[in-house]
C-alpha cells in the first residue's frame, strides 16, 4: 500500500492551513462498497469524516490524482485481457 499524499489547504472552518489526504470509508465491511471522502488532520473538527457543508472539502480538491488512478486501472484491465 502506498503513502498517503497529502496536500496543504487554508480551511475556512478552523482558519488555519491544515494537511488533507483522500480517504476510502467501508460501508459494509471489508467485502462491501466503498466511498472516498476528503479527511484533514484535525481531529477535533466535527466534519472530520463528513465532506458536508460548511466544511470546504470534497473530492474535486483530488481531480487529478483520481484520473490517474482511474487510468491506471484502465490499464491493467487491458493488460489482464491479453492473458
């Protein structure tokens, strides 16, 4: 599993610059569906796990980093299909 990449932001909630990285949040279990949300370091902010207004974050803030993960994957779907 690879480090998480996270990126500076100015929060508008806490008024601060704080670290945010993308994050996967199970719904069901380990076999079950995912979703990605946006976290920040600041663990006594009540939106720390919630990208819910009025927190800032979304995952528009890791548009370029999703497209090449989705790209990769369409990849190595078209390699897996050659064997």
């Amino acid at each position: 599993m690879g480090a998480k990449k996270q990126k500076e932001y100015q929060c508008s909630v806490v008024n601060e610059t704080v670290k945010i990285h993308r994050r996967k949040k199970s719904k069901a279990g380990w076999a079950g569906a995912s979703e990605h949300f946006v976290q920040c370091d600041q663990v006594d902010c009540q939106y720390v796990d919630e990208n819910i207004p009025p927190c800032p974050l979304n995952l528009s803030l890791f548009e370029e980093e999703i497209s090449e993960h989705d790209e990769l994957v369409r990849q190595r779907r078209g390699a897996a299909d050659y064997y």
